[in-house]
C-alpha cells in the first residue's frame, strides 16, 4: 500500500468552531486509515480587530494502486 502525503488548513472566526472541525477531521483517522504527522495552530488579528483562528494538520493517507 502507498501512503501520500497531504495537508488540511482549517480557518475560523471562533476558536471553539476551530477545535469542533478539527476534532471531527481527527475522529475520521481510525475509519480512513490516516496518520497525523504535524498539527499546527494560528491565530491571527486583522486591521478590523477581528480574530482568524487557523490549524494546518500535516497527514499521509493510504492509496490503492
């Protein structure tokens, strides 16, 4: 079996609705088959004073040949 390598970049106003999607990416290992290698978090305040709350979650999946 061959694995590729892929990323999934989360971006949100809520930090809460951020942990939600990203929660539920992560329950979706065991079904898939998908190994996380690197979780990463931002947060980042715009010149409007609104707040992007951000995660890239770095993973290999499996692939049929």
């Amino acid at each position: 079996m061959t694995y590729v390598k892929r990323v999934r970049v989360f971006t949100v106003a809520n930090h809460w609705e951020l942990e939600k999607h990203v929660n539920q990416f992560l329950l979706e290992e065991m079904a898939r088959g998908f190994h996380i290698i690197d979780i990463q978090y931002q947060i980042t305040c715009t010149r409007q004073d609104h707040t992007v709350y951000s995660c890239m979650v770095y993973y290999s999946e499996p692939v049929e040949e």
